[in-house]
C-alpha cells in the first residue's frame, strides 16, 4: 500500500510539472496579429497558455486604472501601441523590471532605461494618400490647405496609443507644434478612432489623406489598394510597440519567456511576417519598406510626455471640440 501511495504521489507530481500554466495579455494588437503572436509563443511554449483581451491602448489603459482602484489587475502582460502609456504605469509603480531581459543586440533606445518595457518592432507614423484623388506632399503642413477640408483621416490619441505618441513626438518639434494640430482643426477635421478606420476611409476614397502607421498604409497597398505611404521631409514619429510585465502577476517565469520570445529572433522574424519593422538588425524588414535609415525619426523625451499628459490631451481635446 505505501508503495503504492508514492507511486501516485509520484504521479501526481509529474502530472502538476505537466501542468499548464496560462497567463493574461492585454495587447493593442489587430486581432489577427495578436493571434499570431499567441499561436507561435504557445508553439514554442507549449506549457504556457494565454488568454489575450484586444481593445486600442487608451482603452486598455483605463481598463488597467479601474483594474489598479479595484486592486483586481487581471493582466500578466501588456503589449501595446506607446511607451507614454506603460511610462504612466511605470511612475505608479505597476511594473515589473526585468533587468536580465535579452537586450544585448538592441538599441538601446528601443527598450526603456530601467528595463520595465521593451519595443518589439519599429512603427513608424506618416501620410498615407489616396492615389486616385490625391498627390504625395513633403511636409507636414503640406497638407493644411483649403482643398483638404474635411478630407484628411486622423486616428483620436484619445483612443490610439500610436496616435497619442505622435501627438506627442509632433508638439515637441518647434518646425511643427500645436499649429499643425490647430491647422487640422481649422479645416474640419475631425480625430476619432484608431489607425484601421483611418486606413480604411483613405483606401476607399473617403478621405484624400491619413495620418497612419507604415504597415496599415504599405498592407493596404500590397493588397491592391490606390495607396501610398510618405515619410514626411520634417520627420516621422515611431514607437516599438512595447512589452512589460504587470508587478502583480503571480506567474513571473511564464511572463518573461513571452517577452523573450518576442525580442528572441524567432519573435523578430515573426514581426517581419507580419509586416512590420523588426528591430534586430539582422532580421530582414517587410517587402515594400522604406529603410529605417531613410527616414528622420522624431524622438522625445518620454519621462516629461508622461508628466505633462494629462494636460496635452486637454489641450488636443480642446483644440478638437471633444
């Protein structure tokens, strides 16, 4: 009989080694990138379920602040659009720093100074246009003009993480600023949603231009659409949609395997499948992409974006009649 209740207890303990362990991603990714993502982590984690939620990343902030109050955070992971966002988690002291995390062939701009949040891939923000209805332009302000009343797609930094990052990266060049967001108010238009819905009015000619990232320009592209993509002369905004750990998950291990695996080389080649920038360099980028290099990347200081949020998204809501 004891030999007997060991050999179950043995049993037991394998089963549990077994076991699978399932952890929670909230990610702003489009639903059929976030499932991809998924399938091949499990694939190379085959102990490690996620269950994933999928909103636009000011959505999923205020998810997380109400989920903070309750004390009820359900995430392990985040994977969205902007560092602003997980920069206002990290001042609350929300995330978890992972200073072992394999960084080693990155940019050291590419990940944050304290190790909470990692970019995956390089998204850059510039002027889509409609080719059938439209001409490519070179700047920015190149696209106040009268004829573009009412005609120009631009994603809500109330909702995008993309858009609130641009916001950001464009008020803090003094060759552009808030004049250019007062410009777009002048001419009637009108901020709302996220990037697909943009990508979507410009591809259908409901709109001459889009203020968008790269991929959803370049991919409506590829598959036949009449558009193009302009990384404007004064510069583009970028961000790396980046990763971070939640401090109060209860699977720390599990939670940074996922994001080994999306700065390991597999998770690189995986962005470029997707048809996105990878950030190793020795992965190569998407068909059809313009080189990092070629573009002039607007930078900012992140630390004092996320002290001065608050107000600037007032101001924009402002400026907008929001």
């Amino acid at each position: 009989m004891r030999t007997l209740t060991l050999a179950a207890l043995a049993l037991v303990a394998a089963t549990a080694a077994h076991a699978e362990t399932t952890i929670t991603l909230y990610t702003s990714q489009p639903p059929e990138q976030a499932q991809q993502t998924v399938d091949a982590f499990e694939k190379a984690n085959p102990d490690i379920k996620v269950n994933w939620t999928r909103n636009g990343t000011s959505a999923l902030m205020n998810v997380m602040r109400a989920e903070i109050e309750a004390g009820q955070v359900q995430a392990d992971i985040l994977l969205v659009a902007d560092p602003i966002n997980l920069g206002l988690l990290k001042a609350r002291d929300q995330l978890l720093a992972y200073p072992d995390a394999p960084v080693a062939a990155y940019d050291k701009a590419a990940y944050d100074k304290d190790m909470t949040y990692f970019g995956t891939k390089a998204i850059t923000t510039g002027i889509a246009y409609n080719t059938n209805s439209a001409k490519p332009v070179k700047k920015w302000a190149d696209l106040l003009t009268e004829e573009n009343r009412g005609q120009i797609a631009v994603p809500s930094p109330l909702y995008s993480g993309a858009a609130l990052n641009h916001l950001h990266a464009l008020i803090n060049q003094d060759t552009i600023g808030w004049s250019f967001y007062e410009g777009l108010a002048n001419l009637d238009i009108a901020p709302e949603g996220g990037n697909g819905p943009a990508t979507k009015a410009v591809a259908s000619g409901m709109a001459k231009y889009a203020i968008i990232v790269d991929a959803n320009a370049l991919r409506a592209k590829a598959k036949g659409s009449p558009v193009d993509y302009i990384a404007p002369e004064d510069g583009v905004s970028f961000i790396g949609e980046p990763v971070a750990i939640l401090k109060s998950t209860k699977h720390v291990a599990e939670a940074k395997k996922f994001v080994d695996f999306l700065l390991s080389k597999e998770g690189q080649e995986l962005v470029s499948k997707q048809g996105n920038l990878p950030l190793l360099a020795d992965v190569p980028s998407p068909e059809g992409f313009p080189a990092l290099s070629s573009m002039k990347l607007l930078g900012y200081d992140v630390d004092a974006a996320v002290k001065a949020n608050e107000e600037v998204r007032a101001k924009f809501a402002d400026i907008f009649g929001m």
